[in-house]
C-alpha cells in the first residue's frame, strides 16, 4: 500500500475532512521545498541589430531658437560686437578694458564676454563669447550665439535676393526631425510622406516634400533650400540636404544664414 493511500486511511472516518487537507499538505511540502532556478537573460542572436531610435521632433511653438556654434569678431579700440552692448575700449597694463552693457571691466585672454538682451524688434539673443590670444593686433573674442525669433510667421521669398539687413549671421546649425504632415521649422515645407517610383531592381522610393515650386520628391542626400521672411524684420535663408526618412519622420541638415533690421 501507497504512503499516501496509508494517510487516506488513518484520517478516514469521522475526521475525513481534517484527513483530507492534511493529505493535502503532505502533497504540497515537496512542491513548496523545490527552489525555483534562477532564468538566465536570453542571449543575443548573433547578427540581429536593434533599430536605430527615431529622434525625438522638433519642436514648434511660438519661438523658433538659432545656434551658431563658432562665432567670432576681432574688434578694434572702440568696437562694439554688432548688435550687442559688448565694446572694446582698449589694452593697458590691467588688462583688456571692455564694457558689458555700459559698465566697464578688465579682461584677460580666455575671460568671458557674455551680452543677452533685444536686438531688434522680436529677436533675442544671448552672446556666449571669450576674449582670446591676439596676434595681429585689436581684441579677438568668440563663442556660440544663440538667436531666438518671437512668434515667427514663415513666408516664402524668391531666392535671388539677399536683402539689406543691419545684421548678417551666418553658419547656423540647422538639425530637424519632422514628422509625418507637419513643416519643417522656420519654413513653408511640409513632409509629405514616401513616393514609390519605378519598377523591377531600380525602383526607388523618394521623400514628397509639399511646398516646393516644381518636383516635390527627393532622395537621401539631395539638396533642399528655403528663403524667407520670419517676421517683417527677420529673413533666413537654409542650405540643407536629405538625411534620412521612413513613413513617419524626415530628417534635414545643413547651415543657414539671417539678416536682422529695425
């Protein structure tokens, strides 16, 4: 006779149910014994590559921000940065004399020389810059300029014309990720999804940018321009080019250039 058929009888009779869950017990004590092996990670499978993350969109709103990462002015004794309230005064044995908004300072090679304020109506900027070595004379200083435009309105411009500006800066970083039906920032374009052309080996699939006068569709690697007023007083012009889109995004890089008035 089974072990367990053995307590099915002792508890038997008028204790069956005490019997029958303590049959239950003893059932049970191997199971609660066990030790449940740790689950080792799953390996990697050799040859699977994980999918590049999308970067996040550019953001859109009632400002459009500009870096230029490299500026640079080399200001003679009584100079002022263009558009800021950063002069040059001149060199003495103290050190280089500057005023920062009106009040005067002595700088040495490698200090700072920071300006933020209005520029013109609209625009804000922050002036990031350093004195640094000199070599043929006057004040060098450089550093990046961040440029933010208030409540941009795009409209295009024809691109045979630069306009006449007070302030002219060039070398803007420009880096978007634009989403499915939405503009590329501080433009009229609009990315527009993909466009399958062709067939057999050498079909292709292009980008379909709205807004473009003429072919609308282009490849990784093709050039895109735009020129145009932000405001009344703020015109930008970007040289970029295709770096990579799926059914969902597009992405644009390159430099651009603006021209302040007022």
């Amino acid at each position: 006779m089974s072990i367990i058929m053995r307590v099915a009888k002792i508890f038997s009779g008028e204790s069956s149910i005490r019997g029958l869950l303590m049959l239950f017990l003893l059932l049970a004590l191997p199971a609660l014994a066990c030790k449940v092996p740790d689950i080792p990670d799953q390996p990697s499978i050799p040859g699977l590559v994980e999918p590049t993350p999308v970067g996040s969109p550019t953001p859109m709103g009632d400002s459009i921000s500009y870096l230029i990462p490299a500026y640079s002015q080399n200001l003679k004794p009584g100079e002022t940065v263009p558009g800021t309230q950063l002069t040059y005064v001149g060199s003495s044995e103290a050190g280089h004399e500057v005023t920062i908004g009106g009040q005067q300072a002595f700088k040495k090679a490698g200090d700072s020389f920071y300006w933020s304020g209005v520029i013109a109506p609209g625009v804000f900027a922050n002036y990031n810059l350093r004195l640094t070595t000199s070599f043929f004379g006057g004040l060098p200083v450089a550093g990046p300029v961040e440029l933010i435009v208030l409540f941009p309105n795009p409209q295009p411009l024809p691109l045979n014309k630069d306009p006449e500006a007070k302030l002219h800066l060039s070398n803007i970083i420009i880096d978007y990720h634009v989403p499915l039906d939405k503009t590329i920032p501080g433009t009229t374009l609009v990315y527009q999804g993909l466009e399958n052309q062709g067939l057999g080996n050498q079909s292709t699939t292009l980008a379909k940018i709205g807004g473009l006068s003429g072919y609308p569709n282009l490849a990784v690697g093709d050039s895109l321009g735009w020129f145009g007023i932000l405001r009344n007083n703020v015109a930008v012009r970007y040289n970029m080019r295709v770096v990579s889109f799926d059914e969902e995004n597009l992405r644009v890089a390159g430099t651009g250039e603006i021209w302040i008035t007022g």
